[in-house]
C-alpha cells in the first residue's frame, strides 16, 4: 500500500506538470519580457490520451494524500524529496552548466534517488522541507495572481520566498503533526483539483506553474516548454473561474484535514498500542510494558505476549474495561506470574 501510494505521489507531480496542455502548448508565444534566459523552441502539445492519463493519476494520487497522508508520509516524503532534489539538480545543471539533455536528465534522477533514499531514513530531518514545499506553492500563488506586477524584480520575489522558507520550514518542525495532516491535505486536494481545472479552463493551474518556473527562472522543465503568459490568470476573462478553483481547493483541502484528524484520533481511541508504530510517527510519550506487580494493580502479563500502553492508559477505567472484557482478565486485582 505503502509503494502503490508512493509511486501515486511520483506520479502526480511528474504528470500534473505534463497536464498543463496550455502552460506547455506548442503553440505558445515567445515568453513575455522576464528577467529570465530565452525560451526554447517548444515543442508539440502533449497527446489527449497523455493528458487523460496524467489527470487520472493526479486524482488517484491526490484521493491517496487527501485521506492517508498522514500515515504515508514516510515514503511520500521520500518521494517528495526525490522529486526536489532531482528539479533543482536539473535546474542548476541544465540553465547555469548548459549540459545537454543526455546528461542533465541521468544525474538528476541519480541525485534525486539518492536524496530520497536519504529522506527515508533520516525522515525527521525532511519536516522543514515540507514548510519549503508550502512556501514555494504560496509564493508561486501570489506572484501568478493580479498582484503579479509588485513581484516583476527579482527582490520582491525572493524577497517574500525566502523568509516563507524559513518561517514555515521552524513551523513544520517545531509543530509535525499539523504540519504533516496540513501539506498533505493541500498537496492532496491540488491533485484531485487538477480535473476540476482540466474542464472549467480557469488558467489557475498553468497560473501556479507560470509562479514555479518564474521563481527558478527557467522556461524549460525536462523537455518541457513553461510560458510565462499565465502570470496574472485572474485578470483575463477568460479565467473568471480561477477564484472558485482556488477557494475550491482550499475548501477540500480542509475537508482532507478534519478527515486525516479524525481518523488519527480515532486510532488513538481504538488501537492505542498500535499507534506508536503506525500513526503517531512523532509521539514522545513512552510505550512500556504491563509488568506483574502486586503494588499496581493495573498491570498484568498475558499469554499473547507483553501487552504495551502509554502511561495514560492504565488510569482511564474505559480502557481498563476493554482490556478486561478482551483478554478475560480482571485488572482491579493483583496479577501473579
């Protein structure tokens, strides 16, 4: 499930960024006036077939982050760190080395393995990257809306990114488990809003790609042609949907929150000595085990193995109850061995 949910994740970042047809379309205009190199020619629109598969997997992937993130962020954010290493090695070794796509390609994705496997097991150490990931969304948001023309320098951009990195990368650490049920929530919804974009033409999404690749100043993403005519979406007419997409997407990604709390605390409720090793990926509080002592008569040991619980659990008469009715025990009397 685990795999399946991250493979979804991969998937939804690589081909949410192939489904912006007119963002990537082969008939786009030279880039307008920017502070960033000139465009490649582009190349063709992508297939309809390319595009449907693309926004099913987005959804598919966004259903997955929406409802389960907080359970998989272990290898979502393998696959999340993956994903950033590799953007920002192509980037640098692509636009300032100039290396041709034969090699920029290879040592991306070799470098983005190796941060991936490094974000798996030093998983702690990623929480900050999800407050960057938040703050790159947020700024590409801001600088793509009718706002865009304060952020045409790079100060102003950078500017406002760089503390937003900072900011949110202290939050994301200091505060996990918000942070984690938060960004994957928004991540989640953002598939799933990818179709509602796909059919309204609201220009949101190819507005948010337009901020991304502003903020890197490139106008090439692997292979990939990024115009930045969409700077600016909610200005056109043509884009009067972009606010309820936007206010839609939040809407869901709220929705996604409660659900993910709910069924955290829910685990908590039902299956409190699980919860250490499959929900509660950032709890403090120390799991020890019911030993035989004629001084405390809520602990016992039963034939099933050492039974684990958290301080807490032993003076709340509900749980107690439980554990009597299920294991046929009584703990208001001392155990013997």
């Amino acid at each position: 499930m685990k795999i399946a949910a991250s493979a979804l994740a991969l998937a939804l970042l690589a081909q949410a960024t192939a489904h912006a047809a007119p963002l990537l379309d082969g008939g786009a205009a030279a880039a307008s006036a920017s502070p960033a190199p000139p465009a490649p020619s582009p190349d063709d629109g992508n297939p309809e077939w390319q595009t449907g598969v693309g926004i099913a997997v987005a959804v598919m992937a966004g259903l997955v982050l929406l409802v389960l993130g907080y359970r998989l962020f272990r290898p979502v954010m393998a696959v999340v760190v993956t994903v950033l290493f590799a953007i920002v090695t192509y980037f640098i070794v692509d636009g300032r080395i100039d290396s041709p796509n034969q090699v920029s390609i290879p040592v991306s994705i070799g470098v983005g393995l190796v941060g991936g496997v490094l974000a798996y097991i030093f998983w702690r150490l990623t929480l900050p990257f999800l407050g960057a990931l938040v703050a790159l969304l947020v700024t590409a948001i801001v600088i793509s809306s009718p706002a865009h023309s304060k952020f045409e320098d790079d100060g102003p951009i950078y500017g406002l990114f760089a503390p937003l990195v900072v900011a949110l990368g202290v939050v994301c650490f200091i505060f996990p488990r918000p942070s984690v049920i938060a960004s994957t929530s928004l991540v989640g919804a953002l598939g799933v809003f990818v179709l509602v974009d796909h059919y309204v033409e609201s220009g949101f999404m190819q507005g948010v790609f337009s901020g991304v690749a502003r903020i890197f100043q490139t106008h090439s993403f692997f292979g990939f042609y990024i115009s930045y005519d969409y700077l600016g979406w909610a200005q056109e007419d043509s884009h009067r949907n972009s606010y309820l997409v936007l206010g839609g997407w939040f809407a869901l990604a709220v929705v996604g929150m409660a659900l993910q709390q709910f069924l955290v605390a829910r685990n908590y409720h039902h299956d409190p000595d699980h919860g250490k090793q499959d929900v509660d990926l950032f709890a403090n509080r120390e799991q020890q085990p019911l030993m035989a002592n004629s001084h405390d008569p809520s602990s016992t040991t039963i034939n099933h193995g050492t039974f684990y619980r958290s301080d807490s659990l032993a003076t709340s008469a509900a749980n107690r109850q439980r554990i009597s009715e299920k294991y046929g025990i009584n703990l208001d009397k001392p155990q013997r061995l």
